[in-house]
C-alpha cells in the first residue's frame, strides 16, 4: 500500500480510543484543490488520509492524533465524532461541482486502508459510517454513489439484509442504530431518514421513513 506523507497541522490530542470510521469525499474541484485546504492551517479541517481518483494515498494525520473531519456530529449517544474516528477523504467533486461515481483504483485503495486500520483499532462493522450518517442536517457525503455495498462484501462495514415486520417503529429504530434524532439533537426526522436512505437504500431519498425503509432498519438491528 502506497502511502505519501502531506501533513495537515490541523489536528490535537485525541481524547480516547479510536472506535468508527469516518467516509468523506472532498466536495472540491480538483485532487489538489482538496489536498491544499486540509493542509492549510487557515482552514482549520483535516483527516486523517486522502485517497485520489487513481487509488494514491495521501496521510495527514497520524491516527493517534484527532484529525478535524466531522465537525459537528453526532452517534450512538456521543457528540465527540472526531474524538473517536479516523476519518478519510475520498476525491470527488461531490453534489456541488458534478458528483461523480467513484474510480474502481480508488475504492480498491480505500478497501485495503480501511482493512487495516478497522483490525489496528478493532472498529465494529456497524461503526463504518459516511459523513451524512453523523451530521444530516449538515452534509451528504460521501453520497448516494458510493459503494457501501461493495465494501460491505469486502467486510468493511455493513450492508442489511431486509427483516420485513408489521408496525416497526422507524424513528426509534434509527436511535437505536445510532442516528442521533430529535430532540436529543438538532435535526428534522426528514434529514435523518434522508441520511440512512442515502446509504442503506440510495434508490429513493425522500425523507418519508416508508415501510421498506423500517425493514432495512430491522434486518441491520438483527444483524
């Protein structure tokens, strides 16, 4: 795995262990574009690596230390995300600028990253998340191309298998997930279930917490 240093000076004193995995995409108009901003100490955000169209990959921070990725965020009762996460960047123009589907050299270098800082720090599946997922009021990335499922066949995160049930309960199951929900955050339900649809049944995002989306939930709470 090749890795090339670019340090970021954007980073602190992590304030306990490593237990998710946070997936970005730059939003930016170009690979240099995007590098230059999480290096530049105006602009005050990092990650922990950058991962290029062609599959190179680039490290800011060192894992020990808290990269600054998720701003605010939250997750399964806890506000610190970047406290707890090594986040990564992936090369994409995003909503803003032409999003894009993701180069296969690039995924494939995501895959093996992410293999091995899951084993090095022990992150459950269920805690390998998009920036969307831990701030849905805020953001949409990595969006609804990326490849979840894909990832999830290469045992990096999770991917449901739908438990159809009558009368489940969607808001309370998305808590229970983890999804941070009104009141405990500052959110509309609409952004949340945008959120989850957008990673776990990107063909419709609506907002409209429907049937199939409260069997999803119950096949990854089963899970």
């Amino acid at each position: 795995m090749r890795v090339i240093e670019r340090p970021s000076p954007n980073h602190d004193a992590r304030p306990g262990a490593v237990d998710m995995l946070i997936l970005h995409y730059t939003g930016m108009r170009s690979a240099e574009a995007a590098l230059a901003r999480l290096c530049d100490p105006d602009a005050k955000v990092s990650a922990h690596y950058t991962i290029d169209e062609a599959g190179i990959i680039y490290r800011h921070v060192a894992e020990e230390r808290r990269a600054w990725h998720a701003g605010v965020s939250f997750w399964a009762g806890a506000a610190n995300v970047n406290g707890r996460s090594i986040g990564i960047e992936l090369v994409n123009p995003g909503h803003e600028f032409g999003y894009v589907p993701f180069p296969e050299p690039q995924i494939a270098a995501l895959i093996e990253l992410a293999h091995a800082i899951v084993a090095r720090h022990a992150i459950p599946a269920r805690h390998v998340l998009g920036h969307s997922d831990v701030a849905p009021s805020r953001k949409t990335d990595p969006g609804e191309l990326f490849p979840w499922q894909h990832l999830a066949t290469h045992g990096i995160g999770v991917w449901p298998v739908p438990a159809p049930r009558a009368g489940g309960d969607a808001i309370g199951d998305l808590a229970r997930f983890g999804y941070g929900v009104p009141p405990q955050v500052d959110v509309t339900i609409e952004a949340v279930v945008a959120a989850f649809q957008r990673h776990f049944r990107p063909s419709c995002i609506d907002g409209v917490a429907d049937a199939e989306c409260t069997d999803i939930l119950a096949g990854l709470l089963k899970g």
